[in-house]
C-alpha cells in the first residue's frame, strides 16, 4: 500500500526539468561538499534536510550516496529511480537519532536547589521535593538501633524514667498516657506533647546516666520560622536553646529535630505528611551548614514514626502507637534531648572552639589547621550533591585566601578533586587552581551513606520494599554490617535492591531514560571535599558592565584551556564563572569552578553515577533534548 501511494505521488509530481541546473552546475564544478548526519528525522522532508545540513563534514562518506547522484546525473533516469535511491540515501546515511544518556552519558535529574527564583512557591517546591526524594522507605525495624543506639546510658535512662511515669496512686502512664486528649486535635495535642516533655526532661535530669543539653520543644504551629526564602512554619519540634522564655523567636538554624502533628491516624501512611516534614528537613539541612542528615519525627493520631533525611533522601522506622508502647516514646523522646551534636547528623571533621570554626588537613606530610571565614555557599536540597563552599585561610596566613568545597558524589564519577589537580598540572588557565583534595572520614570510615549515615540498614525489610514495583531493577545484594547502631558500622556498604514508593518519572523530565544496567544497584553518595585557591564572587555580581564583559571573556579562555587540556565542563552557569575584583586578591581576574560534572574527553562509556544535575536555566537546548555533551554546548551556555 505504501509503495503504490509512493509511485502515485512521484507520478503525479514530475521532476521534469527540475534536475538540468544541478547537472549542469555539477559538470562545470565536477566536485561537492559532504557532511555528517545528525539524526533521523519524522518524515522525508526532515531527513533530506539533516542530509543537506551535513556540508563540510569530513566524516561523510560520498560512496553512500553515489547511487543518489548517478540517477540524479544520468538524462535518462526516470522520476521512479531517482526517488527510489533519495529513500536509500537518507535511509543509509542518516541513522535514527540516539538518545546517548544510557551509554555514554549520565541522566540529568531535578533538584529542589535549582529552582532558579526567591519565591519558593509550595506549587515549585511540592513537585521538585517529590521528585528529588525518590522512594521513601519505611517501617525498618533497626531503625531506633542504628540512630539511637549510639546514645551512651539511653537504654537504662529509658527504662529509669519509663518506670517513674508508672510510679503513684496517678501515674502519668497506665495503659496509656493518662492526660492523652480525646479527641486528639492538633491543639490538645501539643499542650499534652509539651506538658509531657518537660515531665521526661525533669526525670532525665535526675539520672546521672544521660547527659542534660540545653534543648526545648519548640511547639507554635502557626508562628513562621526565620531564615526560609518563603514563609515557612513547623508543627513541633526540638530547638537549641539556652533561652527559657517559650515565646522566644527561632531561625531554622536553631532546629534540631524537626516534628509533624497529624491528628487523623491514617496520614500516618499519607504522602503529604512526609512531605510536610520532608520541607523541614530542607530549611535545617539549608540553614545548618556543617549538617550531614537531619533526623524528624512525626505523630499521627497516637502513631509515632522516626524519619531520617539525607543525601540520597529519606528512610523511616515502623510506626508504634505511644499509648501501647510507651518506653519506646520515651526512649525516642530522651534519645532527641541526648544526642550529641553527631548523632544528630553534624560533620564532627569541622570544629568549633570559641567564636572560630576550623579543618584540619594533612598535606605534604604536615598537618594544616584551616580557619573557616565564612559560608560562601549551601545549596537548598536535602538530595543531591548538596554542595558547601566556606572561604578559608591557613592558620597564620590570613592574606591568601582559600575555598572549601565539601560536596556528595556518587561513587562511580570522577573526583573533581583530581581533574582539578590534573587540570593546575596541566598549566590550564582561568580555571580555580587545585590546592588539596579528600574523601571526609567519620570515626575513622569513608563518610558516605549507606553504610555510614545509614548505618548499613537493609532497605529490603522496608514494609513498603518489593521488586515488583521498583524503579531500579533488583541486582545481588551485598551482606551488610551487623545493626548495632552507627558506631559500629562499616563505611562503603552498598546493597543492590529495588526501590519503591516512587511517584512515576514526570512527563516532561529532561533526561535520558537509564539504563537499566546502570541502575541495577541501590545508590549510594560519598562525602568529598575539595580546597581551591582561588576566590571570587559570582560574575553577575561585577563592578561595571565593562568588567562583565571581561570576566566573561577570561572565562571563555578558562573553558578553551580546559579543553584543549583535554576536558569538558559540562556545567557553565551564571554562579559558575567567578571574577576577582580586589587588587590584593593574587586569584585569577576571572575563572571557571566546579568540576562536578566534568569529563575527560577521551573518556569511554558512561560513569555509572545514578544521575546528575545542574542549573537547568542554563542548559543548552541539545543537552535538554538527551544530546550527547560537547564544547559547543558549553559555549552556548556560556551565552
């Protein structure tokens, strides 16, 4: 049927005469131009355009149209023939379009830190929240074991205190909480929540076995919080405080614990209170700077669960009523007022000793002590790279100025730190020079998640876990670390398994659709740091439209040196290309950061990182449509 509509159209529509200017044109200049193809298109008019677009390629092989020409060329070919070898032409010469993200390419993925507004509408961030958490796992029973088990005199504290509440012809636990509200609103909720607390506290405080810390539970659900970019209120949770006015004002970076009110038991399971808690979460994991996860809990009716928030996203313990088991409520209360600042997720490699906050480094066989100045950048995600950057300077040389960059890879892709230092050795200009690099170490393993911030918990007892609605196709699993708690754990654990809980990928999303080998085994994210010595500010941030215009430039020459040095950014944006303004600065004029997502070029093959992401505003249009990377990209980036 096809064919006989094909020769009815060619014989309806002659060429004719249509070919004697060609023919003539080709006899006096006996020679043509060929190019590469770049796809196949949807039809023959979009594939005969992709052909004649490949001029000055010389990649193109003129054989595979020489069939094409010789019909075109000869006086007695019919119209048949001739279109017969157009078909054969752009059949052979232009293949279908790939789409390189599973072979040779990494998926891009959406984050909530690169939303690029100051709204932060809950329209913006509800869906990118969603989407950037992935499957959240829930109802693992080691949970409180990994998280609280580390709390040194918890367990006996627990009992202690759990056995006074039953103690007296009143007791404040019989059967249940003896004030607990019925009905359980929101308000009777959080004067029974708050009472109870601060009679936990007190019989804490009486035993010599758990440390006392200046923490309150901050309970105000509709009094906002400071510090979010969009108003932002919280329904209870715990607060560092040496105040004990119950009125004071809080900043996010004041919250510890992070806590949702539910009054309805079902919301227990409902999306929606996960997600509440999950835009807490982010507020702490963006106001604390030094914060690795962030541990939250929400009460449902008088269902409790303990939530963890990370890098990779999010995981949850069983739910236990607190009027059937009441020393797990305590044992979960106390162990949120005793934590120490580490066991509350905070990165024990930067120390504060009075008002000054410091690294240490071991380079060139001598120990560094690093003074932190000041956060440059944290980005607002609780997934992702979630990339901090602090200036610094050496201890005693506070004129040479220094940047820390601390970051969450995937362990499969490159370490920036080594294409920077390849790059400096490499004499590469206007780029920001590498000056020492590591993978962050916490109680003495690799600080990545699995098998350090989760403490190898194995997501396959999950009550929401089965391969059959996974997003990741199951893969052999490694055998984890015994569940004692983190301290105990064993750095670098992965465990191949399925995910579920996931919503469906979004219609629209900007990548490249996996591979499924590639995405066989659970990720996992490491803990890197990287320290440059170069310091700027961002380009938009230029004195003049003259100096603009030529931190621009310096780095347009930072990006040719990379590549000619044999690497490709992959990331230009607007907070990407710096400029250094102050004369006594000895930083590039202008340079290029952040090698997260750079290649070397005559790499092979795909990284087998799970994603990456970058600032989407900037992308070029062929990366948005799943084209391979190239420098032109970059460039057009760039503008």
């Amino acid at each position: 049927m096809e064919d006989r509509l094909r020769s009815k159209i060619i014989e309806e529509n002659p060429i004719g005469k249509g070919l004697d200017a060609f023919r003539a044109s080709f006899n006096e200049s006996r020679g043509i131009l060929f190019t590469s193809d770049v796809g196949s298109g949807t039809n023959l008019l979009g594939d005969l355009g992709r052909l004649i677009s490949t001029v000055n390629s010389g990649d193109f092989d003129p054989g595979r149209i020489q069939p094409l020409l010789n019909a075109a060329l000869s006086d007695s070919s019919d119209d048949t023939l001739i279109w017969d070898q157009v078909y054969n032409a752009v059949t052979e010469s232009t293949p279908p379009r790939s789409i390189p993200a599973s072979t040779s390419q990494t998926p891009w993925v959406h984050k909530t830190s690169s939303i690029v507004n100051t709204s932060e509408h809950h329209k913006n961030i509800d869906a990118l929240l969603k989407e950037e958490l992935g499957p959240i796992y829930v109802g693992l029973r080691n949970f409180h074991a990994t998280y609280f088990g580390g709390v040194a005199g918890l367990e006996t504290a627990a009992e202690a205190v759990f056995s006074e509440c039953r103690k007296g012809s009143k007791p404040l636990f019989d059967e249940g909480w003896s004030a607990w509200p019925q009905p359980a609103g929101q308000d009777n909720v959080i004067k029974w929540f708050t009472g109870i607390i601060d009679e936990l506290a007190a019989f804490a405080k009486s035993h010599t076995s758990v440390p006392t810390r200046q923490r309150r539970l901050l309970a105000n659900p509709n009094k906002p919080i400071d510090g979010s970019v969009a108003q932002r209120k919280m329904g209870v949770g715990f607060v560092n405080s040496s105040s004990d006015r119950k009125d004071s004002k809080y900043h996010w970076s004041q919250i510890l614990v992070p806590g949702e009110l539910k009054s309805n038991p079902a919301a227990d399971n409902s999306s929606e209170t996960r997600y509440d808690l999950g835009k807490y979460a982010r507020e702490v994991l963006a106001a604390q700077d030094t914060r690795r996860f962030v541990l939250g809990f929400t009460i449902c009716g008088s269902l409790m669960r303990v939530w963890e928030f990370d890098r990779l996203g999010a995981i949850a313990s069983e739910p236990f009523d607190i009027n059937k088991d009441g020393r797990r409520f305590v044992f979960t209360i106390l162990g949120f007022l005793c934590m120490d600042e580490e066991q509350l997720g905070f990165d024990p490699t930067i120390v504060t000793l009075g008002s000054e906050r410091y690294i240490e480094i071991k380079r060139n066989d001598r120990t560094e002590r690093l003074i932190i100045d000041k956060v440059v950048l944290r980005a607002r995600c609780i997934a992702g790279r979630a990339t901090t950057c602090w200036k610094a300077h050496r201890e005693g040389d506070s004129q040479t100025p220094l940047v820390i960059k601390d970051s969450w890879q995937y362990p499969e892709r490159e370490e920036e730190g080594e294409l920077l230092r390849k790059a400096t050795d490499e004499g590469v200009v206007n780029v920001a020079r590498y000056y020492y690099h590591e993978t962050v170490r916490v109680r003495g393993e690799v600080d990545n998640i699995q098998g350090n911030v989760r403490g190898g918990l194995d997501i396959t007892e999950a009550t929401n876990y089965g391969p059959d609605e996974s997003v990741f196709s199951p893969s052999t699993r490694t055998a984890g670390p015994s569940q004692k708690g983190r301290s105990n754990s064993t750095a670098g654990v992965k465990r191949s398994a399925s995910r579920i809980g996931a919503p469906p990928p979004p219609s629209k999303r900007s990548c490249s659709a996996p591979s499924t080998e590639i995405d066989s085994a659970l990720p996992n994210r490491v803990h890197r740091r990287v320290i440059l010595r170069d310091y700027g500010k961002p380009i938009y941030r230029a004195s003049s439209r003259a100096a603009l215009l030529a931190a621009l430039e310096g780095c347009i020459e930072g990006h040719e040196s990379l590549y000619k040095a044999g690497f490709l950014h992959r990331d230009i944006s607007i907070n990407n290309l710096m400029i250094n303004e102050d004369q006594g600065n000895l930083s590039w004029p202008s340079f290029l950061i952040d090698l997260d997502l750079a290649i070397k070029e005559e790499r092979e093959g795909v990284t087998r990182a799970k994603g990456k992401t970058g600032t989407r505003a900037f992308m070029a249009t062929g990366v948005l449509l799943g084209e391979v990377h190239s420098f032109m990209h970059d460039l057009e980036s760039f503008f």
